[in-house]
C-alpha cells in the first residue's frame, strides 16, 4: 500500500476507537524520533488526545457502513483530519488509553456485548 506522507503526521497518528459506529476513546500516536512512522509497533509512545469536531464528524460518515458490514469494534487513524485507516483486525490502543487515564474500555466493551442480541 502507498499512501501520501502527510506534513501533519508530526503532530501525530490520531487512533480513535468505535463500538458499533461510536467513538468511545482516542488516543494520539507519535514518533520515536528515530523513525516518521507514529505506530506503536515501530516503537512510537502515546498521549492523551481529544477527538475533535472533524473526527467525529468522520466517525459520523463511517457508522452506518461500519455496521452494515459487521464492523463493530474497528480502531480508525486520522491524520490532520484525514481518515488514514480502518483496523478492523483487533484494533490495538485499548490498553495504552486505560494506562493513561484509566478509561476501562473492556468493561464498556463487554457490556455492550451482553446487552446485544445476534
């Protein structure tokens, strides 16, 4: 996959998590400063972030769709205000958002779960 590199990605990777089309949590990626990619797996740390008004407004446009295709667990990066990608597979940030501010999304998760009938 190629992508356009996006000036914006200094300030970081936004990864914002959904359950069933709703953001619930967010949290901004950033470089190690030895490498441009911002993922935790190149060994890129993690802030607080807010989800602001244009990423909520395209958690918005992803909802419906997000739903019709089954998706409802899905880990989405923004950068500057663009959608960069839909993680779909076991979406990561969960632990790092719980580690820094205590927000206990499992216990979300797994409530909305019980509360659903397939």
């Amino acid at each position: 996959m190629i992508q356009t590199y996006l000036p914006e990605a200094k300030q970081g990777d936004k990864r914002i998590i959904l359950l069933n089309g709703e953001p619930i949590a967010a949290l901004n990626c950033l470089s190690s400063g030895n490498d441009f990619r911002n993922n935790m797996a190149a060994g890129g740390t993690v802030a607080q972030t807010k989800i602001t008004l244009r990423e909520h407004e395209i958690c918005v446009q992803l909802a419906e769709r997000l739903r019709k295709d089954g998706l409802i667990f899905v880990g989405i990066d923004v950068i500057g205000g663009y959608l960069t990608e839909v993680n779909v597979t076991s979406p990561t940030g969960v632990r790092e958002i719980y580690r820094l501010d205590d927000t206990r999304l499992v216990h979300q998760i797994i409530q909305w779960v019980e509360q659903v009938t397939f």
